[in-house]
C-alpha cells in the first residue's frame, strides 16, 4: 500500500534527522574508555550491550563503525533498521525471544567474519534491565568479549514506554560509560553462562546508575576525573577533557 510506502521511507528518514541534530549538538564526555581501547589497540572485535531505552544515542556513537545489531522482526524494527542503516549500521533481524536461533545464528556468522555486533539484551520487550540470555550465547559462540556501554543526559524525556524510554535534549550534555569486558569461554556450562549474564546485568545496571548520576550533582562530578583521550574510528571522535566546573565542554563525537 502507498501509506505503508511512505511511512516505511519518511519514518527512517525523520528519525535520522532527529538521532543527528541530537548527537551533533550534545556535549559528550567519556568515561571508562580504557575498556574498549585496550580490545582495539589488540585488534579484537567486541559485541557492544546496551540497554533498550538507551538506543538513540547509543546509536549516533556507535555511527559508521561496521556493526551489525540484532533487531526485532517487528514492524517497529523495520523501522529501527532502516534507520541504524543510514548511520552506517548493518541489521540482522530477529531478537533472543523471537526467531531466536536462526538470528543468532546469523549473527554469528557474521561477527566471526569480522565485524562488531551490538545487542539490547533486554530488548525488544523486555523486562526492563534483565539480560536475556541470547547475548551470552552469541558470546560464547563467536568468542568476543562483550562492552557494556551506556549514556546519561543531563537534560531529557523518559517517555511513558515499557523501557521509560529516554530521548535527549539538543544542546544537552551528556556522557558516554563504557564497562569492564564480560569474556564467555568456549566451553561453558549452564552454570558459568549464568554467572556471565548476572555479571553483564550486573554492570551494565553500575554504569547506566553512574551515567544517571553524572549531571546531579556538580561537586560529586569535579571529583570523577576523565583523563584527556581521543580515540578515532573511521569517521567517529571522541575526546575526553578534565571534569573540573571550570572547563569547556567541546567534545566532538
């Protein structure tokens, strides 16, 4: 049908629109970054965690890097796909409670043909910051350690969603967080993947509270030191600066 041709172009195309007016306008900062260099520095590929309602963001800095992220068959995720591809992000659809398997399976495929993948492993429905299990399992499979990685924005709208969606202000500021690595050996029992994806949820839901906690209070935030870093990927930049009061948030991302 012609609306459902329109929509399916207008609505990527709007949400683009919206992701980079956001993403070029915030002021980023960086904090623990030293996870994600030490596995580049190495040439490791990484599977990328973050949780749903950290998607828009999250999806401006992880722009044209080669990866793949594993999103719902829904119509929504249609939309979602088509979107993340105009940032240079591939998709592979499916979910770890829908058509499971087989887009695990691709998904493997792919990342052990030399890309990084990234997964919502709360997503698409839920329940809000439980990791399901899928992450774990592609883990294992491909062999790459897992980031955690999250925002916080210091101006933003929770929308009344399942996740309490968060959108961002313009002009806002806002830091990047990413985790200590989760590794998932090859041959693990049932137990130790449990234990893995305790260990995921557990400091995926550290560093989203410190990413949350970052802009309430400014005396407590003088005291987190980020050490002055710059770190490219194709045509991404980040860079850190100094936390004290006094100085200019011009970070480009």
């Amino acid at each position: 049908m012609l609306k459902d041709w329109l929509l399916l172009r207008l609505i990527p195309f709007l949400g683009w629109l919206f992701i980079s007016l956001i993403g070029k306008t915030v002021r980023w900062k960086v904090r623990g970054e030293e996870h994600l260099k030490a596995l580049k520095e190495s040439g490791e590929h990484v599977i990328y965690a973050f949780w749903h309602n950290r998607l828009l963001l999250i999806t401006y800095a992880l722009r044209h890097r080669g990866i793949i992220v594993l999103v719902s068959s829904s119509r929504d995720g249609e939309y979602i796909s088509r979107t993340i591809h105009k940032f240079g992000t591939g998709a592979i659809r499916g979910s770890t409670t829908s058509r499971g398997a087989r887009a695990l399976l691709q998904m493997t495929k792919k990342l052990k043909s030399g890309y990084d993948g990234a997964v919502t492993p709360d997503g698409p429905q839920g329940p809000k910051y439980k990791v399901q299990p899928g992450i774990v399992h592609l883990a294992q499979k491909t062999g790459l350690p897992i980031v955690p990685v999250t925002y916080g924005a210091g101006r933003k709208t929770i929308l009344n969603s399942w996740d309490a969606f968060i959108v961002p202000h313009p002009f806002s500021r806002a830091v990047l967080v990413y985790g200590s690595p989760v590794e998932v050996p090859a041959k693990s029992s049932a137990e130790v993947r449990e234990a893995k994806r305790e260990e995921l949820e557990q400091t995926l839901k550290v560093i989203t509270q410190q990413a949350d906690e970052y802009f309430k209070d400014e005396t407590r935030k003088a005291r987190h030191k980020v050490t002055n870093y710059k770190f490219e990927a194709r045509s991404t930049k980040y860079e850190t600066i100094s936390n004290d009061r006094n100085t200019n948030d011009q970070n480009n991302v």
